[in-house]
C-alpha cells in the first residue's frame, strides 16, 4: 500500500493497517485507532437519549393529564347508560327512541321516592317492606348491610349507622388508620364494667373492614364529619385535610398547645 493511500484512508476515517519496520528489518502491521469516528458515535447516541428522554417525560405528562379526565367521563357515561336502562326499554316500546329521557324519568322517579319515603305512609310502606325483605334467609343479610351503607351518608344525621370519625393506633405503634364509631358497649367482669367503643376500619374500599373494641382513651377525634371521613376513604386518602385537630387539642385554648409543649420541654 503507498504512503498517498494510507493518507487518503486516514483522512476518512478509516482505520488501515500501518506497516512498521523493526530494528531487526521484520515488518509489523499496527491498527490507526478512529477516535474521531468513536466520539461522532457517542455524540449521536446522546442526542438520541435526550430525545427519548424529553418524548417519553411528555407522552407521561399527557397521560398523567388526560388519565382522569378519560376515567371520569367513562364512569359518568356508564352511569348515565346505566340509569337510561331502567325506563329506555319502556320508551322503546312505545316508539319513542329519545337518549337520555329514560335518565331523566328516573332521576324525577328517585326525586319522588324520596319525597314520599319522607312522609307518613312512605314510612309505613318501607316498614312494611323491610319486613317482607327480613323474612327471606339471603336477601335479609344483602339488605341489612347495604342498609348500614347507605345510612352512613344519608343525609338524616339521627340515622347514621356511623357515628363519628375516628383515628386509631393500627396496625402497630406509630402508623394511625382512619375509622368510624358505630356503637358502645359495655364489658362486664367479675370486678368492674368497661365501656368500649365498635370502631369499623375500612380495609378494602368502604364495604369490607375490621371491626375493634377500644378505649376511650385510644381514640382520637379528628375535627371531621362523617360525610368528609367517607370522602377520604373512598378517594383513598386524597381527601385528607393538610391539617388535623383532635377534640382533645380543639378544647385547649389559644397558645395553650404551646404552653403544654414548654411545660414538657422543661421537664
């Protein structure tokens, strides 16, 4: 190979074998090594990372965005199928084939049903009824806990099925779930009587929990309706106000919180 080759390959680049002469006169053939083809290389490859990079951080922002406001309509659209199904077959039947007037009949429907459930002879009937539903063996249980349920965010406070919010040590010391008072009730033994609050812990939604006996004195009441301790659990904690205070520390007047701090300090 002549000396102009070897410069014209040099010059693109390309790594040529370069015969070396020895002391003793053997030939020995070295590699030129490309280092400029090598950074031109790891300069594409990184502009190419940066490029995925900043493609999939927005594609991620998009769905982060759109994700809710897809889940939202989805679950408003199934709802109102789901209600237009009860009165559309009835409209279909009679020729009429109008979207939505089968939602509407039974939105004005459930409106009625409770203005008549909160009369005198809506009471009785629903009395009446619960009584039937009562005698059947499976259906009673069905009803009775959908029953508990629904009465929790009735929005007659007098038939509550939970009482207040509460907050307990749970599942061990130092982590604190959320619950709702449902009942008391008093333990009896041979020396004294203790009375114990039913706390119901939501575990798997609203309708699945675990049900403790406690103190009094192992509760906390956060300053939350029932209506907002629903709210957290069914937005699986979302809801939660950045501040909470107990009724115990609600009672403390103005800087007596900072008082009882000191006090402790100091001791």
């Amino acid at each position: 190979m002549s000396t102009r080759e070897r410069e014209r390959d040099l010059g693109l680049l390309i790594p040529v074998a370069v015969a070396t002469v020895s002391e003793n006169g053997a030939s020995k053939s070295s590699s030129v090594p490309a280092v400029a083809l090598s950074n031109h290389h790891s300069g594409g490859e990184a502009i190419a990372k940066v490029i995925r990079s900043w493609a999939s951080k927005k594609f991620m922002t998009g769905c982060v965005i759109l994700m809710p406001i897809a889940i939202t309509f989805y679950i408003t659209w199934g709802f109102i199928r789901f209600v237009d199904g009860f009165f559309s077959p009835i409209y279909a039947h009679l020729g009429i084939n109008v979207f939505g007037l089968g939602f509407i009949t039974s939105i004005t429907f459930i409106f009625l049903v409770g203005i008549f459930m909160s009369s005198w002879l809506g009471a009785s009937v629903l009395t009446l009824g619960e009584w039937f539903i009562k005698k059947m063996p499976l259906v009673s249980y069905i009803y009775t806990a959908s029953k508990q349920i629904s009465t929790a965010i009735s929005p007659d406070q007098t038939s509550n099925a939970f009482k207040e919010v509460a907050i307990i040590r749970h599942p061990r010391g130092g982590e604190y779930a959320f619950g709702f008072i449902t009942s008391a009730v008093v333990l009896q033994s041979r020396m004294e009587e203790e009375e114990l609050y039913c706390v119901y812990v939501p575990t798997n939604h609203l309708y699945l929990g675990d049900i403790f006996l406690m103190s009094s004195t192992d509760i906390l009441r956060p300053n939350l309706s029932v209506r907002e301790g629903i709210e957290i659990v069914i937005s699986g904690g979302m809801s939660v106000p950045q501040i909470l205070t107990t009724v115990d520390a609600r009672a403390i007047p103005t800087g007596g919180i900072e008082k009882l701090c000191k006090t402790k300090s100091m001791a």
